[in-house]
C-alpha cells in the first residue's frame, strides 16, 4: 500500500484514481486554479466530466492545499494538460520535503515550452528537479497507451505502458495494477513519450476522412480511414528511427494501440473532423475550448513542427517532414495553413503508392 | 493497356474490375460454379454484392465460358474463396497457352488444404503450375492491405499491397492503379500472405468485445478494443518473425492496415461478436452461412493451428501457441473448444501485462 498524491483532477488525473484506490492505496486528488468546480462537485459526491463518484476513499484537494495533499505521499502521479505542466510542476517543487526520494508518474502527454525551447514534458521536469535537487536521482514515468478516461473509470479492461527512467519504478508497478488496468513497462521513456505527443496528432488525421467523406459516404469509406490510420504508424515509426528510440514502442500500446482508440474516438478526432469538413483550424480549436474540450493535437502540431526540425538540422528536417512525412505535411497545410482540405487530400493520396 | 481475366465474380473479384477497367484495361469477369446469379445479374446492369453495376467495358462470362474468357488474356486475378482457390487453379491449367507468358495476381487470403497439407494458396499454385509447366516461371503476386470491396468500388481511396514473386511483376503494377486505387508494392510475398491470412482470425478478437460488452457498455469500452487490437498486432508480429518474414511487412498495409479495416467492419468482425456473445463457433458459422456470407476468419482459425505447428516442431509449436499467442490461443478455446467467452477473456487479460 502506498500513499499517492494525484495532480489534476481532469479526465485522466480523476480517472487513474480508480485502479490507484481499487488496489488498496491511500489515494489524494488534488485539483488546479482552474479544477475548483470539479474538486467541489466531487466532494458532493459527482465528477462532472467522467458523471460518477469517485472512489469513496479518494481524499480531495483544492489547489490552495497543494501541501497537505502531498504530505504523506512519495508517489505523484500528473494528471495535467501539457499546457498547466511547467507551472503546476514548479509549484510542485516548493512542496517537496528534501528528506524524501519521490517517484514522478506522468500521465501528462506531448510536448511542452520550456525556457524558450520545446522540448519533451519529461526533460522540462528532468530540468526543473535537478536545479531543485541536484543530488537526488529524478524516477520518473511516462505513462501512454490507449486508455481514455471514462472508460478506465468505468473499469472496463485497459492496457497502459509505463515508460520507466529507473529500473526501480518497474517493482512498484503492480500496485497499480487491477484485474481491469493491466500495465506493460518500457524501457524506452523517450519513445513512449514521443509517441504519445504524435498519436494526438495523427489522431486528427482519422477524423479528417470523417470531415471529408462522412457526409455523401456513411459506410463506404473504410477503406480511406485505414489507408490513413496505417500511413499515421508508418510515419511515426520514422520519427521513432529519427529520435534514436526503439521501433517497438510504436508497434505497441504507446504508438498503435494509442493511435487506434485516439483515431476511433475523443477530442482529436473531432477536431480533425472539423477541419476536414472545412472549419479553418483556428476556429475549430476555438470550438473544442468553448466546449470545455481541449484540442492537444492542434497544439501538439504547432510544436512539433520546430521540434522535428530540431531532430536533424533545420533544412534536413524541413525536407524530412515534406519527403517522409507527408500526412503530418497535409496536417499541417490544412490547419496552420489555410489550405483547401479537400484537394490537399487528393494530393496526399496521389504522393503514396504507385 | 492490358487484357485482364478476373476469375470470381464475388466481392472482390467484381470490386477490382473497377480500378482495372478505369485504368483503361480490357477487363473479362468469369464467375465460378457458384456465382451464376452473380453474373446474370450483372449482364443485366445491377450486380447484387455491390449494389451497383459494374463497369461498361467489363465483359462478363459463365463458368462454362472460361476458354473464352482466358482467350486474350496474359493476366490472371484470382478473386475466388480460398476453399474454392485449388479447384479453381486446377480448372484454370487446363485452359491455359504454353505459348504464352502469364502474370498471376492473386485476391483469395488464407490457407488452403492441397495434396492433404494445410499450405498457403500460393504454394499450392506454384507446386500445380509446376506440375503443368516445369519449364516456365511461375510469376504470382499476392494481394492484401485494407480494401473492402463495397468501398473500392464506390471509388474511394484505397491502399493495396502486392507481394511480389518476381521483380518483372513491378513493372506492371502503375497499370492497375487510379486516383483512387494506389498501389505498395513489396518483396515479401510470403509475409503479405500470412498477414492476411492471420488478420482475418485476428479480426475475430475485435467483434468477440463487442459481443461481450455492448449490450451493457455502449461508448465505454474503447479501451479495451484497442487493447486487443493492439494484442493482435503483437501477436500477428511473432507469427511473422518465426516464419522468417520481414517484420515490416506485418507493421504496414498487409498487418496494421488490413487488420485496422477487418477489425472495423465485415463478417470476420461480425462473426466475433456472435461468438462473445454466446453464440457457439459453429453455429455461428452457420448463420453466416445461410445469409450468404463466409466466414474465412473461422476457416482460418481451424487451419492455422495445425500449419502453426508445422513452423516448428509439434511439441514446441503447441507451446509458441500458448504461451506467445494468448489471445488467438483464446480464439481456439472459445471458437473451437466451447469455452464460454467472458470468463476465457477475464483470463486473457489477467494474462496480460502485470
């Protein structure tokens, strides 16, 4: 039994504390400045975004309680969207006792600002912590894998890889672990990480064909979304080569089996609907937020684009995304430039195959 | 321009008559034994699979016509069911010119039954070719990827690999493709034919979840779909390694995309659903049967146990089974064994990550 302290008490923050307290840890959740309605509704008993009760033994926080939330814990688990990361884990670090070894779970996914560069959640946290701490060795891991929120917290089977920075972290994942939360631990915390910024991307792709062809096809474009969503691995199983990391994670729960329930349902899907239908991207991000929704792959896009850059020089790389990635191009033609969805998808299609 | 003879006039052997015949080719349709209804219909404009007529220029022939319809032809699709694949071959020798240089390309999936062996079709087809005419070459492709025939001949975009036996097969392949019919081509004949073999037992496992949880879990149980999918993957990838295939071919078109549109959509998936839900194996292959659908996913399932243990000897094959191929070694336990679904699937899952 461990005592776990939560950050973020959105979809996925809320929805981890089910298997976290199904197996028998002391499990608080803690809530940020922008969380408040949600930690109040669920001290009366409802999560408003996954429409149930939390576990009855998940203790909850207000933001302005970030101390005693984590008082007895030395297991944190981010729950935050990738934009709230950087603040929410400086905060985090005046909390921290000096006396403890803490063990950082990251459910956040994508990629993050940091010091005026874009670089990988973890090492903005990796950063962060040795400045803080720079005796301590920083255990960290990137959780991925195709787990949406609601349907963990509906304990339905769900399978989650942890991305491990320290041989440690794999002994306690199964406290985690349920008969309906299995977990696969990885080695490769870099490319689970990698791989869980692009999935949200290539996501938008999946719903992309929806925005095109929904309207005059229902059931005849099958084809057309699997032609895509196998085009999607193809393409991120070359950014893995080009990042140094291992091939199989993308043949796994962080690259495919992600991609297939991020293509088939959520957020981003349906923001790529909407751009495919014609909504420029800028108003269809736009729309997700008023819903309350909050679009990653758009953001993850914008950043990805000089973060790619940054994987070779930057001519080699912009030639790289034209040459090898051309789906991620027509992405990013139709939603940061204004080109017509419709014919860039022809053209996508005429550039593969013979 | 080619003269193009389509053998089968089911599904895919009318659906391919689409991109052939829009690419300019003379295209000749013969349908078998079985599918007289197939082609009286469709002289009469309105073929009933499709749901549409085919195209003008495709000329239609009896299976008593086959001499004719091979006449000008040095190009041979194969279209048929894999049960009927070794019949058809044998008719087809008989009909053929020594004189002349054929190209084979090949539609049907899966194993055969031939000489009392379970081999793939294309061994079968190369041993009777060879029987028949030991001095010439034997040039097959096979033909996989996420195509299903309704879609393909609504002219949607669609991606299909050839796994070639010959590099002078590559040559042709830009006569077959259109705008909307783009074509891989690969070197790997005999993992693009495994693939789809395997990706319709595979496909099973998507509607096996449907059949257990949708009655009572509509739009929460994503996550365990793409979990088996994404078991299927993992497993389809050691199905390909120890037949000594390339493990590219299984992580593209012919394994993630292939799997991606069965597992979607069709009577593989559809038959798993049936299965989960209760139905037993066979009873629900009946029910296909009579609705004049084929389940080759079932056929499949039967025949890739025994040629499964044939990769290495029995005795370690039966353990490659059980122990590395959990969830298909479920499939057998349920379809074949009369296990019930859900409590075989609890123990799936519990076997799967910590």
């Amino acid at each position: 039994m461990h005592n776990i302290t939560v950050l973020g008490a959105g979809y996925m923050g809320s929805a981890i504390t089910f298997p976290l307290a199904d197996n028998g840890n002391k499990v608080n959740l803690w809530g940020t400045w922008l969380d408040d309605s949600l930690i109040e509704s669920s001290l009366k008993g409802f999560h408003p975004k996954l429409k149930k009760p939390l576990p009855e033994k998940v203790n909850l926080y207000y933001w302005q309680d970030m101390g005693p939330a984590l008082e007895d814990s030395e297991i944190i688990f981010f729950g935050i969207t990738s934009e709230g990361f950087v603040n929410v884990f400086k905060m985090l670090l005046e909390h921290l006792n000096p006396k403890k070894d803490y063990y950082f779970f990251k459910l956040t996914k994508g990629l993050v600002e940091y010091n005026n560069e874009i670089v990988r959640a973890s090492e903005a946290a990796n950063d962060m912590f040795a400045n803080k701490f720079p005796d301590k060795i920083f255990s960290l891991a990137t959780i991925a894998g195709p787990v949406r929120a609601n349907d963990l917290s509906h304990r339905m089977p769900s399978a989650s890889v942890y991305g491990i920075s320290d041989e440690k972290l794999r002994i306690i994942l199964p406290d985690f672990s349920t008969d309906y939360y299995r977990i696969f631990p990885s080695s490769d915390l870099k490319g689970v990480e990698i791989c869980s910024t692009f999935k949200n991307i290539y996501a938008i792709a999946a719903g992309f064909c929806d925005g095109i062809y929904k309207k005059e096809n229902i059931g005849l474009y099958y084809n057309t979304v699997s032609f895509i969503f196998n085009q999607s691995v193809v393409e991120m199983a070359k950014i893995i080569r080009m990042s140094g990391c291992s091939q199989e994670t993308v043949y796994d729960l962080a690259g495919v089996g992600d991609l297939h329930v991020t293509s088939t349902t959520g957020r981003n899907r349906r923001y790529g609907e909407m751009v495919g239908s014609g909504i420029d991207g800028e108003t269809a991000f736009k729309k997700l937020v008023e819903e309350g929704e909050y679009g990653e792959g758009y953001i993850a896009l914008k950043l990805a684009i000089p973060w790619l850059s940054n994987l070779g020089n930057e001519a080699g790389a912009k030639d790289f995304i034209k040459n090898e990635l051309p789906l991620l191009d027509t992405l990013r033609n139709v939603v940061y430039g204004n080109c017509e969805p419709v014919s860039e998808f022809k053209k996508l299609i005429m550039k593969l195959g013979c």
